[in-house]
C-alpha cells in the first residue's frame, strides 16, 4: 500500500469533526525504553511507598503485607502484559482509551478518558499541596499555597517544551526515588544481619524475627491482608502510564515490549524489597505511627540527616508523580478531541507537538482539585477523591477486557498471530483472571466503610459518562472501529496527521 493510500484510508476511521481544524502537526516520537520505564516508575513510585507503607504493615502484619504487594504485582504484571499487546498493535497517544473504543464500544472508550484524566486531575492537586507541606520544614514562614504555585509552574514548563524534556525530567526524577530505594533495600538489608557502617549504635542481627507476632503471623488475620490488597492495587496505579506514551516512543514494537518488562520486574523488586526490609526492622505496630517508615530505617542504618534527606526525596517522588499525571491528562484530553469527542481545540500542537491547550485544562482542573481540597474538602474534594480511587481499577479493568475483544477481533479477521510483534501470554487465561480479580476488588470495597465511597460515587459518575456519551453522539457512534486491527508507527504517525490536520 502506498503512503497515500495508506492515508486516505486512515483519514476514514473518524467522524468529520474531527478533521481539517488544526494545524497540520503530529506528536514527536522522542521517548525511548528509558524514558517509559521512569514515567511508570514515576507515576508508580510516590507518596503510597514512602508514606504509606507503614500503615500497610500496621494493618496486614509483616508478611500479610508482603503477601498483599506480591498479589498486587501479579495483577500488576496480568494488566501489563495485555497492555503490552495492544499498546505495540496501535501505538498512538492516549492509548488504552482508543483501545477501549476500537474493541468494546467508543462510549466505553469516553468513559475511560474522562475516569483516567478525572483520577489524575485529583492526583495532580493533592501532590501539589503534600509538597508544599513538606517544603515547611526547610521554609516554615511560606505559606503551601505559594510553593504548591512555583511547583505548579515548573511542571507546566517542563511539558509544554517538549515530549523529550518531559520525558529527560522524568528519567532523573524517577532516578533519586530509585537510589532511596536501593539504598534502603541495601542498608537495611545488611542491617537485618547485624551490618551497620554508618552507625555508632551496634545493632545485633534481627533477621526476621518482627515476622512473628504477638498474634501470630497474621496479626489482623485474613481480613487484614484482603483490605491492604485494595490499597496495593492503588499504589500500583500508574505503571499503564507507558500505554499513555505509546504514541511518542521511537520504534514503539521493541521499546514498548522492554519497557513493559523491565517496568514490572522493577517494581516487584522495589515494593516487595522495600517492604520486606521495612517489616524486618521495624516492630509491625510502630511501623504505621511515624510518617514515613523510610526515615526510621535510615536512621537505625545510621544515615545522616535522614529526616532532611528522605524530605527531599519524597518531594521529588510528589513532584515526579504529579509530572506524569500532567502529561497523561494533557494527551487524554489531546486524544478524545482526535477522537471527535471532544473539543477540537484541545487537538491542537504546538511546533514541537504539545498540545498545549489540552495541558492548560488539566492544570486548570489541577489547581480546582487543590482549592477544592481545602474550601470544600468534605463535599465536592470527597467526591472526586472517591471517583479516582474507583477510576484506577475500571481502567485496569477495560484495558484487560480490550484486548481480550482486540485478540477476538483478530483471529475473526483471519489474522496471523505470528505477525503480531508482542502477544500477550497465555491467552485467554491472562485477560479473563486479571478482569476477575480486579471485578473481585471493587466487590470487596462495599465492604470496607472506609472505601465504600468509591462505589457510591464512582458507580454514578461512570453511568452518567455513558448517557452523556449517548446522548451527545448517539449509541451507534463510530471512532476509531473501522482501524486496522494491527498498525505500524508511521500508520500511527499519518492517524495523528490526518486527524489534526
């Protein structure tokens, strides 16, 4: 097939208004295995690791709570690898919503979009505003709204300059949380077995013995492990990030698949190894009391400063997650409009492919979530907080279901699995028990009185996604369905030219 001829078929797959608006530009594919491995570490790895994970163990008993991670990690690696599949089948921006058009319905491809920018939107506030808290350690007389301002303006610079300077910042972002890790994991480690350098205290060896309880080795029984497994799923949220960068990694086939990988083999490590230490040194009652369970390793290790230091990382791991939140936000918005549903001014590029007006929005709706969390923390800031924890599971959950259809679609068409660059394992194993287990988890918080919100809220915000979708554009709304099943990166180039062209 020509170029041209590849265009003109390409430029069908939309509705009308969507084409001949905007400037003829396109996403810059500038990202590379690297980049996409630290923006999922980075939306990943943040507060829920260096704050909360200390309650984790409170609740769950040492080994309930590496039980519960090691569950999360599973369902983490299910969602990964069917992301994986279609992210390298159509790799465009704003991924796994145009996934769930293309093989469930476009309706559920909106309400995927807005339930993923509306999660992140929250995110993006309350990271402001944690890290303007922490930044009155060093600046007492300052007040948080001033620093949650500056930190808002660097993240907003740093992506309306380019996809690559975006993902640059990420990458070192993602470094210095990274290093506090492995040095936690290395120290403490060494710690457990008496091996202390850094400190003038000689610690004799504990090995594990903070495993066994005063009420065994499950100190708040099953239950205890079930709940905690909810609140993992959630602090694992971030790693479908690399579906939202697809449309600008370079040679998506091989750096998507290895960054995937690389991405989950990762986190298993950092989230087990950081807990396992933890739970090893710390008495699991003490462990949730303090607010973060990383500075009293360090200081039994014997880290100087340890307060100061872990201050600062904690507040890049904010800043890091809030910069991959902005981006995801930014290409949601970019890719509903490329869609045709939504405004066509939030598909417009800058000359170094920023949609800019999309990322004007989202901050804007950032910095609305932040004020709302302190003029209306109790009503409007609950009902957001509560459809954004809802939100990560139904988009873990249409990710799975979208390529077990896409596979469907596939070999009804006749297609040659061999031809596919990336298959996801074990098909149909692998979709079919990452949607049961994530269906199970929105279950068991009807459930839980503490998160039960979510489904109070969540459950209505997603109907109305539906009926809006609906009633504004018909239930027999074509996006992108007639797409080819399987699309090249310069098929997914000429997609983005001919539908903001």
């Amino acid at each position: 097939m020509t170029a041209s001829n590849r265009s003109a078929e390409l430029s069908n797959v939309l509705p009308e208004t969507a084409a001949t608006q905007v400037p003829l530009r396109k996403l810059q594919r500038s990202m590379g295995a690297r980049h996409l491995i630290m923006i999922a570490l980075g939306g990943v790895i943040g507060s829920g690791l260096f704050l909360s994970s200390g309650y984790t163990i409170h609740q769950a008993g040492p080994l309930g709570a590496i039980i519960a991670y090691g569950i999360g990690a599973v369902v983490v690696y299910l969602v990964m690898a069917c992301l994986g599949e279609l992210a390298v089948a159509y790799p465009v921006s704003g991924a796994f919503h145009i996934y769930a058009a293309r093989s469930i319905s476009p309706a559920t491809g909106f309400t995927t979009a807005w339930l993923y920018w509306l999660c992140w939107v929250v995110a993006i506030g309350s990271e402001f505003t944690a890290a303007g808290i922490l930044m009155q350690r060093w600046f007492p007389g300052v007040d948080v709204w001033v620093w949650c301002l500056i930190f808002a303006a660097v993240l907003f610079g740093i992506n309306a300059i380019s996809a690559r300077v975006f993902g640059e910042t990420e990458f070192w972002f993602s470094m210095i949380k990274v290093a506090a890790i492995v040095a936690l994991i290395v120290l403490g480690g060494a710690a457990i077995f008496g091996f202390s350098p850094f400190s003038t205290v000689h610690h004799a060896p504990v090995f594990f013995s903070n495993f066994n309880t005063p009420h065994g080795l499950f100190p708040n029984g099953i239950g205890g492990i079930l709940v905690t497994s909810l609140a993992v799923f959630y602090a694992f949220s971030g790693s479908e990030l690399i579906g939202v960068a697809a449309g600008e990694t370079k040679d998506p086939a091989r750096n998507i698949p290895r960054a995937l990988r690389s991405t989950v083999l990762r986190l298993v490590i950092f989230f087990i190894g950081a807990i396992a230490v933890i739970a090893a040194i710390l008495p699991y009652k003490h462990a949730g009391l303090t607010n973060s369970p990383f500075v009293d390793v360090f200081d039994y290790v014997g880290i100087p400063y340890a307060g100061d230091v872990m201050n600062f990382v904690i507040i890049t791991a904010l800043l890091s997650a809030g910069n991959s939140g902005l981006f995801s936000c930014a290409r949601m918005l970019f890719s509903l409009a490329r869609e045709g549903h939504g405004p066509r001014v939030f598909a417009k590029l800058t000359r170094r492919g920023i949609p800019l007006v999309a990322l004007s929005v989202s901050m804007v709706g950032g910095l609305a979530s932040l004020i709302s969390s302190v003029i209306a923390a109790e009503t409007v800031y609950l009902v957001l907080v509560s459809i954004a924890g809802f939100a990560v599971v139904v988009v873990w959950m249409s990710i799975v279901a979208s390529q077990f259809f896409h596979r469907r679609k596939f070999i009804q068409a006749g297609g040659d699995l061999k031809t596919l660059p990336y298959r996801t394992p074990l098909y149909p194993l692998v979709p079919i028990l990452a949607f049961v287990l994530l269906f199970i988890s929105l279950v068991a918080i009807a459930f839980d009185p503490t998160q039960i919100a979510a489904l109070y809220f969540g459950v209505p915000f997603t109907a109305a996604c539906y009926l809006f979708f609906w009633l504004r554009y018909g239930r027999k709304s074509k996006a992108t369905g007639d797409a080819p099943l399987v699309m090249s990166a310069e098929d997914a180039e000429e997609l983005d030219e001919s539908t903001t062209a």
